[in-house]
C-alpha cells in the first residue's frame, strides 16, 4: 500500500556505505518481503561469516526511521480500491511483517488506518511469511475463512503465506518481480492496485451468484 520498499533499498546501500563495506545490489533487494527475524541469518550467508551485519541493520533501522518519519507516498490506486471496498461493506485487515509500532505509525501517517478494522504485525505471530501464520490468524479476526478473503500482495514472501493459508491473492510487484515459484502458483500479477479491482470484482459476482 506504501513506497516503502524503495526507501528500504536506499537505507541498506547508505548503512553499507556508511560502513565502508562492499554489498552487491541484489543482496537488499533479496530482503523485500522478509521478516526482520529471518535478516541476520541471511545477511551472514550473503556478506560472510565476519561481516558486521548487526552494524549493519543498526545503521540500517536508524536511517529507515528518519526517512519515514513523514507519511510515505501511496502506491497508485490505493485509495480507490481501499474506496471501492469500504463501498461494498467488506472489512479490511493488514497483514504485514512490519513490527507494529513500525505498521500503525506508517498507516496513520499515510491516513490509511481508519480503512482498516485491525492489522496482525510481524511481532504478533510465531512464524513469519512465508508461513501461512499472518493470514490465517487475519482470517480468523474478520470471522472469515481464508478462502473468502482475498490478499494483496507486493512480494514473492507474501504471495507464499497468503497462497499457503488458503487465500485468493493478486500479486501487485515493486521493486522485485515474482519468482519463477510465485508464477507457478497460478495467481493473478498485475501491474497495478487498479488493475487488481476487477479481479476482486470478478470474484464477487461468481460468489454470489
């Protein structure tokens, strides 16, 4: 829903520069969608066994939180589709792997938090996306089963969780395009959140009718 990912990308290449240290493009774009607690771990087997990578996420953190203290553009459509729904009664969640103090600031921020009935945060469930946890425990709060709920979805990570949980889900790519193993799941990729509104449309009809 947010141009975060953009902002991230840029805060990893400016700590890595800041600590004079030498990271290949592809390493901070292998992060989108993943959860913080799964980052160490992958930092290591990228950059190396002494690699400073705690430095790094540090310095990390600390510019991400200075470039988002002001709201964080919308990707394109956002609001018509978050519209369009409200429109039609049906209840909204988030299900990010964002920490929540991280979430609820960027939505309120962004004026997107009132669409929302609550939101299930990275720090909320035991495993993160990929697992399937997010979405299901989202369902759950919406008293709905997770094959009548459809999830939106920026990152190869999240189209796993929410395809794993039973969920139709639209695959809306940033920065890093679906992976061969998101294509073969059969979901719907589209370049945009309008794009994405006559699927849902679609879907609608053939459920009622």
């Amino acid at each position: 829903m947010l141009d975060t990912e953009r902002i991230a990308i840029d805060c990893w290449a400016s700590a890595a520069r800041e600590l004079k240290l030498e990271m290949n493009d592809h390493v901070p774009y292998g992060m989108v969608g993943m959860h913080m607690s799964k980052v160490p771990a992958y930092l290591l087997d990228e950059l190396g066994p002494d690699a400073p990578v705690q430095q790094l996420i540090d310095a990390t953190h600390a510019c991400y939180l200075e470039a988002t203290a002001k709201a964080i553009p919308h990707r394109p459509g956002v609001i018509d589709l978050l519209d369009w729904l409200r429109e039609r009664g049906l209840p909204c969640a988030v299900a990010t792997s964002s920490r929540r103090s991280v979430a609820e600031h960027h939505l309120q921020a962004a004026g997107l938090w009132s669409y929302f009935e609550f939101a299930v945060c990275g720090d909320d469930i035991e495993h993160p996306k990929p697992a399937p946890d997010i979405y299901l425990k989202a369902a759950a709060g919406l008293g709905r089963q997770p094959a009548e709920c459809v999830a939106f979805e920026d990152s190869n990570f999240g189209i796993t969780a929410a395809h794993s949980a039973g969920c139709r889900a639209i695959m809306v790519p940033d920065l890093r395009p679906p992976t061969a193993q998101t294509l073969a799941l059969g979901v719907p990729v589209v370049e945009s959140l309008r794009a994405a509104q006559p699927i849902v449309d679609t879907w609608l009809r053939s459920s009622t009718s």
